[in-house]
DNA sequence: CGCTCGTTTGAAGCTTATCAAAGTCAGTGG
DNA sequence: CCACTGACTTTGATAAGCTTCAAACGAGCG
C-alpha cells in the first residue's frame, strides 16, 4: 500500500486525540490488504460475519438498510479516513451492509490483528473505540435531523458536516467539496421522496446558499447554512482542530 | 452498593458474549458511587464533560437533544443494566443531556478507573467497546424508523425492542412491560407530534396488538406487532440469548 | 370542589409522498 | 453528424400523513 494512503486515518485520529509517533507507526506498519470496489457495489453484506475490518482509503461509501417494500435508508455516509466497520469487530452479524457509492478504494485488516494491537497499545485501542463513539454521535444527530428537522434543515445539515468532516481530511477545496451522487441516493439519506428532495435541493439552490453542479457542491453562503441547520459541530468531537 | 444491583449489567453483558468469572468479579468489585434521581431530572447535562461513567440500576433514562424552537427529540432509551454514557469515555464533550424519564437509581464509575481496567483485562474493555457498538445499533434502527416507516410501524418496533431488551434483565412480566411515560415523552421518542401519537396509539388498541394503562404496555400478539414493525432483533445483538 | 396534568377529539392546514410526464444531457451506433 | 437511448432531473397535479390549534374530557389531588 503506497505510504500516504494511511494519511487520512491519522488526520482522522489526530484532529480528535493526541496520536503519539509510535502508535503512528503501528498503524502505518499493519499489514492492510487494499482493494479498489466499482460504484454501487457491496463492500460488506448485511447479515454476514466478518472477520476483518475496512478502512475507506477513496471515495464514498455509506452504511445501508431497507424495508421489505425496497425502501432504502442510509444511515451514515462514510469518507475517506473513516473506519467504515469498525463496529462489526465488536458486534457478531452485521445488522446492515455497506455500499460504495463510488468506486472507492479500501484496506482490510483483521480483527484478530486490531485486538492484538489494542492489548499492546491500549491507548491506541480506545482511539478504535472513539471512531466508534464519534461514528454514533454522528448517528444521534441525524436522529435528531430525522425526527425533528424539516427537510430543507436536515439538507443543509448534512451539507455543513460533510464539509467539515471532509475538510479534516483535506478533501475540501476553498468552500466546495465533492458529492459525486445522484439525487435518489441522496433522498435516501434524508429519508425523503426523490421528488422532495429536488425540490429541497432547488430551494437552497434559489435561496444561494450552495450550488451543486458535476458532482461538486459549493457553498456560497455558510453562516446561512449554518443557521438553517441549527449546525454545532460539536457532535463531531474535532477537538484539536485548528477553529 | 447492594451486591444484586449490578446484576442486569451482567445479564446485559453475558447475553452478547462469554463473561468469565473473574471478570465478572472485577465488575463487581468496582467502587460504584450509587445515587437516586427523580423524575424528569438531569443525570448528565449536554455540553459537559464528564469524567465518570453511569450504569442505570433501576429506571428508564433517555438520551435527549433539543432544537433552538423547543422541539426535543430522544435518541435513545435506556433501561437498567445499560452503561448510559460511555459515550463520554471516548468523547471528550457531551453532545447530547441524558434525563431520567422516571426515577432513576444510577452508579457512577471514574473513566480512569474504566481506563485501568480495561488495559488490565483487554477482553472486559473489549465488552465495553461491545456496549457502545450495540447503542450504535439501536440507534442505526432508529435512523431507519424515523426515516422510512410510518408512525404505526414505528411505534410497533419501539415496543418490540423495549421488550427484547427489558427481557434480557428480567424486568418483563409474561407478555407485558413497564413503560411510565406519558404520550408527550413518547411523542419525542417518535419524532411525531403528541396529536398524532395518540392516535397511533390508539390504532395499536384498536387492532389489538397491545394495550396500554397504568404505566404497562401488554402485548395482546407478538406475531402481528413483529410484522408491523418488521422486527428483526439481530441489531439487537443477542448472540447468547436462549430463544 | 376546583385544579392540574394528561388524554382524547375535531377541524384545518402544511409538509411530504405519489403518480405521471416532460425536459436535459452524455454516450452510442448508424 | 444526427437520431436514439438511458439515466437523471425537473415540473405539475393530487393525495396521504402528520402538525397545529382549540377545546373537551377524565382522573388524581390539595
């Protein structure tokens, strides 16, 4: 695996704990096993067991599940740096799978491997166990989204905390960052109709706050979104981040 | 601390995975500091940054956030044997109030004892790594009720849940569960409006799947609530359980 | 007995879903 | 070079689900 491909996890872990040289350089030395996925494939199967687990080095993934009548909800979108199943170490059967909605880039490694490296560094085995915390406080905000927020908020919300999850890892340029989806997958994030969410989407567009062309989003007016997602970034325990 | 209390925490625990004697003891052992809340109270304020963990012995709890026009919305319910802010072992900042819904008896543990113990006895840190990846379940479920099924659906698999869960730690009655909380406080679980989760309510009686008085909900058929909900409690993660 | 809190009912309105069709655009083959 | 195709976006019209407001009802309590 070529050197830098690690960096976005220890951008990752470093803007929400001190990572100490050493426990850098274990993570960088593990023997991970990469593999590029084509879009739209399934990267870890719903009611499996794994046995290893997946780092996104590229592109966007997200966990999924759906309802018997094919109604489809994701309930975390995953960027590069994230572990995207640290979760399934912890927990036998997976209760959902995970899909890439691009072509994406991912490294296994063994869960046998991540607890013998979190008995030797027990430090860097509670950082596992914070990108599990942050992965559900991610999750308890967009619950509040769900259940409380009005669609054109809950849009503007996800807009806000993509740009700065992707902004820890570099992958925002100025006020725009990539969204290289269609506007189904995205009505399958904010729970709404495909219908709705054009409309939402065409709302914030006409009220310039953002625009989305090409698989970009450019943020013309954060302070607007912020207000109309309520945004605190706490939820995202960035607590070394530089603002 | 009266030595059965921490009993539902063993229950909780040794359902989802191998709990060996000695570790068992160490949890026992622990220097829990017990106190009594009433009723509607904080037992954790959100923005905080708590330094000690709480073990619900008795009660219903609920993590709760609120938006600036008033709304709140519950992210998660707790009932006795759950760790109830774990969370805030990992995250440096509380993103979100935990409330007791009724009176609460709670035991508090330092995270730097929680920290010694699980470098002495990885597998136990393991275990509690296992609690906070099963509240990421529950709540990943939640983000599918909220976004893709419809009030009654919902309500259905608040209830089967609660009763999976209020199984494991003895505290279900043959088919019925206690459940001491009024509509409005139900309404915010839901992320509907007390209106309509009245009339949801009511629709559940009128097909009679369950009846509801005097602070316990009685399951009339599981059979027909199950299929509402479209349950399925492998999110639950029961690996151990009996049935 | 009158209060208060919680539940229930009714009516109107808003948000979002559904259905259907048209518009746009990039890619493809004739 | 142009018509055709298929995926995606956009628009319009109607309906369903849910919210809001307002008021009545009921039980427990000082």
């Amino acid at each position: 695996m070529p050197k830098q491909d690690i960096d976005s996890l220890i951008a990752t872990l470093s803007v929400r704990d001190r990572l100490p040289r050493d426990e850098e350089a274990v993570l960088r030395a593990l023997d991970w096993r990469t593999r590029t996925v084509p879009a739209q494939s399934e990267i870890i199967t719903d009611r499996s067991s794994p046995d290893e687990s997946c780092l996104l080095l590229d592109g966007l993934a997200a966990r999924a599940m759906s309802l018997r009548n094919g109604d489809r909800q994701i309930t975390t979108l995953h960027v590069l740096g994230d572990f995207v199943d640290l979760h399934s170490m912890f927990l036998s059967v997976m209760d959902h799978s995970v899909v890439a909605l691009t072509q994406c880039r991912v490294a296994f490694i063994g869960h046998n491997r991540l607890r013998e490296i979190s008995t030797e560094h027990p430090h860097l085995g509670r950082l596992l166990s914070m990108m599990v915390a942050t992965d559900a406080a991610i999750q308890r905000n967009w619950i509040l989204s769900l259940g409380r927020r009005r669609a054109e908020s809950r849009l503007a919300n996800l807009f806000c905390e993509l740009y700065r999850r992707l902004e820890v890892v570099g992958a925002v340029d100025g006020a725009s960052f990539p969204l290289p989806i269609n506007q189904s997958t995205l009505a399958d994030v904010l729970g709404l109709s495909i219908v709705h969410t054009n409309r939402t989407v065409q709302h914030l567009r006409a009220t310039n706050l953002i625009s989305w062309q090409g698989g970009t989003i450019a943020i013309h007016d954060w302070d607007g979104l912020v207000e109309l997602a309520e945004f605190d970034p706490v939820y995202l325990n960035l607590d070394l981040a530089e603002r």
